[in-house]
C-alpha cells in the first residue's frame, strides 16, 4: 500500500523544513545577499544542472494510460528547477521543451538517441564543480505492483554520498517501504559524467496508482523538495 494521506502531509512538511534549514544555513553563511553564491560554483556558473530525461521523438517509458516518461520527467524537472531558484540556487536545466538533445539530421533513430546522451552528458562535463541530476520515470510491467523512488549514481564517492542522502529523503517523504541506491550499470550519463551525478528514477510507470500520482502537480512538487533539500545541504557542506 502508498502512504497514507496523513503520513505524506506530515514528510512533506518534514522536507519542507529541512529545505529551508540548509537555505538558513547559507544566508548564515554569507547573506540574503550573496545566499546564491555560496551554491554558485566559484568561477561562477550553475551548481546545478537538472537533466529531465527523453524528449521529442524519444518518449521513454510509457504508462498504460499513454502518460509518457519524458513529459513526467519534464514536469518534475521544472518544478526541481522553480524551487532550486526561488531558494537562490543557480540552477541549469539540458532541456525546457519536449524535444531531443539528439542531431535531426542524423539518419536514424538509434544514432539520434545516441547523440542525444552525448550532448546532455557534454552538459554536464561543462560544469565538473556542478552536481547533475537527472529525471526519469521506471517501468517494470510484469510486476504492476512493484513502486517507489530510487536514486543510481556511477560509482564515484561523492556522487554515492550525494545519492543516498536523495534516496534517504525519498525514503522518507515518498517510499513506504526503503530502497536502497545502486550504482548504475550501462547508464552513459553515470559512466561518462566526470562531476557528481545521480539518477533519480521517481516512480514506475507499470504501477497505475503510482502513475496517476506522479501526473499531479501536488506529487511533482514532493519529490523536487525531496531531491533538493539533501542536494542544497550537500551542496553547502562541501562550500563548507
């Protein structure tokens, strides 16, 4: 069974208030002022990049009801986004529309598929210093009943550190039961990313409860507060 109505209002209160904890930590630190700088890479740029999965002729997962992965990915993402910047975290997003990252010129599928991982993966190696995330929606259709937020990283320490604090958090204010963080295999993004970077799968498209809260605007806003208040304190701690 999901979390009850009680018990979700209660951990999303809970990520609220860890939220604005590390946001006080950083006006504590340097100022209302200069509170984005201090999650500003420090030769200046984004802290963040936010990578929302698919897009355009690549819809990923899709769900019984025809929702797509790539327009669930975009709708948390932008939400992730709103927050991070309303909270003074300079924030970068590899896509805003629902299109591909991938050359249109490109003959086939495959290789705009390919190229599409390569540019959001040059992305992120633009800013090293910076943490990528990126969105995307699980699916596992002979087991409907399988759900819950599970967070990947490539194998580096710190992309590990940055990975269980996220799925600490998503245990907390989204799983009723814990899951545990992997180390990706045969993920580019992971593999080849040379800064720290996690996946965040947010839910299974196979499980219909699951779809149809992950379609809610109230759900969206859940899981951006609980990948980012553990990304914000991260990101200050290694400032500190």
């Amino acid at each position: 069974m999901f979390i009850t109505f009680k018990k979700w209002t209660a951990l999303y209160v809970l990520c609220f208030v860890l939220l604005f904890a590390a946001f006080a930590a950083i006006l504590w630190r340097g100022g209302a002022v200069n509170a984005s700088k201090n999650v500003v890479l420090e030769g200046g740029g984004p802290a963040l990049l936010i990578d929302p999965g698919h897009g355009g002729e690549d819809g990923g997962a899709v769900a019984a009801d025809g929702a797509t992965e790539a327009e669930i990915n975009l709708a948390v993402s932008l939400e992730l986004e709103s927050l991070a910047r309303l909270l003074g975290v300079d924030a970068a997003m590899t896509r805003r529309e629902d299109v591909s990252l991938g050359d249109p010129a490109l003959p086939t599928v495959r290789q705009r598929k390919t190229d599409d991982l390569k540019n959001r993966t040059e992305a992120a190696n633009a800013l090293p210093e910076a943490v990528t995330i990126s969105i995307h929606q699980n699916t596992l259709p002979g087991f409907p009943e399988v759900h819950g937020a599970q967070v990947f990283h490539g194998g580096g320490e710190r992309s590990a550190r940055l990975a269980q604090a996220v799925q600490d958090a998503l245990n907390a204010a989204v799983n009723d039961a814990a899951k545990e963080i992997k180390t990706a295999q045969g993920v580019y993004l992971l593999s080849h990313a040379q800064g720290t970077a996690v996946l965040v799968e947010c839910g299974f498209l196979s499980n219909s409860r699951e779809t149809a809260a992950l379609k809610t605007e109230d759900h969206q806003k859940r899981l951006a507060v609980s990948i980012l208040a553990p990304t914000m304190a991260f990101l200050t701690a290694e400032e500190g």
